[in-house]
C-alpha cells in the first residue's frame, strides 16, 4: 500500500469490535494523526459502545508513538437506521437466515450510510483517509462488505464532495484467524490480550461469560465467527505468551 502523504490524518470508524480496533491499531501504525467515530443506531450490542474508551486508552498505553497519534474520538447518533431496519440486530427477534439467504442481523446498507457520516465528518476535520473493517471473506454475505462496493462508495464520495477519498479495508481479503494474526504482528500479546478482553463481538449484547476468545453468549453468528477464527489462530501460533486461556 502507498500512503500519500506521510502526514496524513486518518478517521477510523471504530464500533469496540475486534475488527474495528485491529482498524485503529493499523491506523496508528500507519498514519501520524488518527481520529475515531462510533455510531450509535440503538443497535441491541449497544455495549460495544461503551468498550470504546477503555480500548483506546488501553491503545494508548501500549505505544507512545500510538498514544501520540491518537487524536479525538466522535460519536454520531443514526436514530434513523433503527428505524428503517427491521432487523434482529436493532429489535428483540431470533437471529436467522432469511429468504433472501441473508442472516436477519444484516442492516441493508448499514455500511454505506455509515461510510457516508464518515465521510462528511472527514471532510469537516481535513482527513480524507477513512480506514473500516470491512471484510469479504468470511464475511456473513453482507453485500456492502465487498471490495466493489467499498471501491465505489469511494468513487462516490470523491465526486460528491470534489475531493479525493481514500478508504482502507485492511482485514478485506484476511480471515478471522488472520486478523488475530494481524492484531499480534501490531502490537504484539499485549494487543491480543487487549482486543480479548474489551472487545465486544456478541450481537445480542452479551458479556456475562468470559471465553478464551473474549465475552459474549457464544453461540450467535458472531460469537462462533470469532471463536472458530481464535481456535484457528491458536493453534497456528501455539500457545505463546499472552494467548493462554487461562490468563489472568
Ligand atoms: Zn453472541
């Protein structure tokens, strides 16, 4: 990947997942300025919400040039979304496949209008470099998680505002597994260590038990995508310092 400018600015858009703060930690490995944006759509994982400030503390605090870079955090409210999805993740409703062979947690375009925010709080604060953690490849069939549409929606938004918009997806083409990886290769066992404990994966909201791989009910969708990809990421590391179970 070529940056730019060396100088650059970044905003990420971070949820408190392990994806989106794997998102952060490459942001800051890569970019002198980073600043976050949360979006709060009165989803029923409203938690991940608040595991937003400890994990960019913890951040912080593993790096000063980290801690240097981190700049403001945003939150923007999307009342709307909720309203227009009919969605097991914004409404008590049994997580399930569709007719259209889609899980119900799927928001149509969630990605898309988040992106657009994005976008136009980027364009107020003089980034135009969005980094998000989207992913096509063990993704749930989301199709606003594909490369294509993130290629265009970029397209889209340069033309939109007369300024070049860059959007970078580095879990895109990686698998769960990988993104551990990924997260271990940034910041080391401390940073694997970090996203396990005060990340927050579970769609339903859960963080009563802990597992190996962090909290959550352990058997939605994302819950079992997070622990099929922790036990392959394990078991193709070994258990080194930091990734034991039975840590502390
Ligand atoms: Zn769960």
């Amino acid at each position: 990947m070529t940056f730019r400018d060396k100088n650059a600015g970044a905003l990420v858009l971070f949820s408190g997942g392990q994806d989106s703060t794997t998102c952060l930690a490459w942001a800051l490995e890569n970019f002198v300025h980073v600043e976050t944006v949360g979006f709060d759509y009165g989803q029923r994982h409203r938690v991940e919400l608040s595991c937003r400030t400890a994990l960019r503390s913890g951040l912080a605090g593993l790096s000063s040039r980290w801690r240097e870079r981190l700049g403001p955090d945003h939150t923007l409210s999307i009342e709307a979304l909720g309203a227009i999805s009919d969605t097991a993740l914004t409404r008590e409703a049994a997580i399930a496949l569709g007719d259209d062979g889609l899980p119900n947690t799927f928001v149509p375009g969630r990605n898309l209008l988040f992106l657009a925010f994005a976008a136009a709080l980027a364009y107020r604060r003089g980034v135009v470099d969005l980094v998000g953690g989207m992913c096509e490849t063990d993704f749930s069939g989301y199709p606003d998680c594909r490369h294509d549409t993130i290629m265009s929606m970029a397209r889209t938004l340069s033309l939109g505002v007369d300024r070049p918009f860059f959007i970078h997806t580095p879990l895109m083409f990686i698998d769960k597994a990988a993104t551990w990886a990924l997260a271990q290769e940034l910041g080391g066992a401390a940073l694997v260590r970090l996203i396990v404990e005060d990340t927050h994966t579970c769609y339903l909201g859960e963080r009563g038990q802990r597992h190996d791989w962090g909290y959550g009910c352990g058997a939605c969708p994302a819950c079992e995508l997070r622990a099929r990809g922790w036990e392959k990421f394990v078991t193709e590391a070994g258990t080194e310092a930091g990734m034991s179970p039975d840590k502390g």
